[in-house]
C-alpha cells in the first residue's frame, strides 16, 4: 500500500467513528427524552403524544446506531467486542455518554 491509499483508510476510519460518536450522543438524547419527559407526561399528565412523537425517532436512531455499528465492526474499523459493548450500553439510559467518551 502507498502512503496515499493508508492516509485515505485513516480518514475513513476517522469519520467512522466519529460518525459513531454522534450516533451515542443522539441515541442517548432521544432515550433519555423519552424516558425522562415522555413517559413521564403520559403517565402523570395523560399526554401519550410525546410517547407516540418520540418513542419511532428513538426506534429509527437505535437501529441506525446499531447499522452504523455493524458496519464499522466489517470495515474493521472497531473490534466485534467493542462493538457490542456500544450497543449494550446503548440499552442504558446513560450508557451513550460512556460509549461517546470510549470511542474518543
């Protein structure tokens, strides 16, 4: 390999990751939203649209996060247990933040 084509796989390896960094801050913010200000207004106020409003782009972030995580696990770009890691704490409602600050 010429020292063009590795220059070029570190970058893409670059913005992989921090493409996966702003996946764990933004899975993190919608479950969070959802947890503690939806949920909570359907429960106590009687207001389920905030649930119905954010519970898809929750839905639609996490399987984007867990498609950008695969696909960074075949690139090579992270390891399959540091990938699984990211998508276990991606579960946590605070396990975004570890896996933002892991990844820098």
């Amino acid at each position: 390999m010429n020292s063009r084509t590795q220059d070029a796989q570190r970058a893409t390896s670059r913005s992989r990751i921090t493409q996966l960094r702003l996946f764990c801050l933004a899975e993190t913010a919608t479950l969070l939203a959802l947890l503690f200000v939806a949920v909570p207004l359907k429960h106590l106020a009687g207001y389920p649209f905030g649930v119905s409003v954010l519970g898809p782009i929750h839905g639609f972030v996490f399987l984007a996060f867990g498609w950008s995580v695969a696909q960074s696990i075949g690139e090579g770009t992270i390891h399959w247990r540091t990938g699984g890691k990211l998508m276990l704490a991606a579960c946590l409602p605070f396990g975004g933040i570890y896996s933002w600050w892991s990844l820098r």
